[in-house]
C-alpha cells in the first residue's frame, strides 16, 4: 500500500459518515482527515469513533473544507473521499495504481450505486455507465472519489479561488487551463449511497444548477458551453445515446438533469442581479 492520506469532508452527514469511514478504515490507509462543516447533528462524534484526525471548520463551504484537509495531509498521495462513497476492498490500492498506470496526476474513480433498487437509483446507476464509467484521460473529472497527487495542490487550490456550490467543474477548468496536470478516470469502481426519491434528485439538480450558474458568472467565457452543456446535450443528445444504447432509465435521467439544472443556473443568474 502507498502512503495515501484520505480527506473526507461533511455537514451533517450523520446518516451516512460511519460505512463510509468503517469501508476507508478497512483500507488501512496512513491517516484519515475528516474535515467537519460545523455539523449540527452528531458527525463528529461518530466521525472521532474511527480517527483522531477530526477538524472542525469555519471556512463556509464545502470546497474551502477540502482545502483545509489537504493542507492538513501528511502524505504524497492524497484521495478525497465523500460521505455518500463507499469503499470496496483494495479500493486505494488500486486507485494508487490506476494513477501510474494511466501517467495522470488526479484519477478519479468509476461509480457504481451502493443500493441499486428504485427507479431513480438505477437511473443513476445506468448514467454512470453511459457517460462516466470508460477508464483514461478526460478534459473533466469530478473531485471524488479520487487520488491527487499532492503536487497538484501547489499551483491550484479549492480556497479561496473555488466556487463555493459545486467544486470540480471550477478547479479542473483552471487546472486545464492554468497547468499541464493530467487527469482521467480509471478502472478502479467506488460505491455511491444516494437517497432515492424524485424530490431528492430534483433538489440535487436544482443544487447542480446553482452551482452552474457560479460558474458562468465568474468564467463568462465559458458561458456559451455551459448553457449548450444543460439545454442541448444533456436533455436531448445524452438522452438519445441512452435510448440507443436501451438505457432509457439514464435517458429520463438526463433529460431531468438537463432541464432542471438549466433552472437552477437561471435561478441563480436572477438572485446575483438582484
């Protein structure tokens, strides 16, 4: 096993945080840095049952949290971790390879859901495998799961650069643009815990959208591709390759994603006029 410090970052995240901590504590990995959000609920005491590495923070967003694990990390190799993943054996380990073995500087995990019963469970799941789960380089990644080296961290930073709503879209856009840091997807898979029903993914694409919206207001440039990303490619083009390929669950999906995520950023270029 590398030295890999994993950093996991939550807000009351009680539900979740102990199988996905007991599956990172399996892994036995150098250390693991659980960065809390100022939890309302008992976070942190389950969180302190499986490391004595538990920072409270007031830095007021999620991605400034991953800033401060980071900084706090002791080793090399850093993977970021989130509350709703869950760790199959050797998952590290493979992720450490996945990262040689493909010369990048971030890999990211495939994703496969943890609970696969329900429309919408599958849906996602389906989603993954249609637009995510295909091992190499990429032009975007998300955050997590994923193993950095922490070399990344020198040139681009989650604080206070980041958007505060959605992290990776705004990191890796300037990391592509600022560096020559590769990143991709490997063929190590992560599971995700997500909650089932319609009105929760309506409200995670909503949350989505804002953070689009974020993003167009500070990278303006990248605008025009946003809008095509939530008004044309995900509701129609990845729609139809989900229906060719018969998975029509992830056409639905998309088709949602896409058309409610254009709301949220809409929602959100109205608040920031007024």
């Amino acid at each position: 096993m590398a030295d890999i410090s994993v950093v996991v970052c939550v807000k009351n995240e009680a539900a979740r945080i102990s199988e996905c901590l007991a599956s990172i504590a399996a892994e036995k990995p150098y250390e693991i840095i659980l960065v809390d959000g100022s939890s309302t609920d008992n976070t942190v005491e389950i969180a302190r049952q499986f490391t004595d590495r538990v920072i409270v923070s007031a830095a007021g967003s999620l991605c400034a949290d991953r800033q401060v694990g980071i900084d706090a990390a002791s080793c090399a190799l850093i993977a970021m971790v989130d509350a709703d993943h869950r760790l199959p054996e050797g998952s590290l380990q493979s992720l450490a390879k996945d990262l040689e073995d493909y010369r990048l500087d971030i890999v990211q995990s495939q994703l496969r859901m943890f609970d696969n019963r329900g429309f919408w469970c599958k849906a996602e799941d389906e989603m993954w495998q249609l637009n995510h789960n295909h091992p190499g380089a990429k032009e975007m990644i998300g955050t997590a799961p994923a193993i950095y080296r922490k070399a990344v961290f020198d040139q681009v930073r989650f604080d206070p650069e980041t958007t505060k709503t959605i992290d990776d879209t705004d990191f890796i856009y300037r990391l592509k643009r600022d560096t020559g840091f590769k990143i991709g997807i490997g063929k190590t898979v992560v599971l995700q815990k997500h909650f089932s029903t319609l009105g929760d993914y309506m409200k995670k694409f909503v949350w989505y959208g804002v953070g689009d919206g974020e993003f167009c207001v500070k990278h303006r440039e990248r605008m025009p591709s946003m809008l095509f990303h939530l008004i044309v490619r995900y509701p129609f083009i990845y729609s139809a390759k989900a229906c060719f390929q018969m998975k029509w669950r992830a056409g639905v999906y998309c088709f949602l994603q896409g058309l409610v995520r254009f709301y949220g950023a809409t929602k959100y270029f109205v608040s920031s006029k007024g």
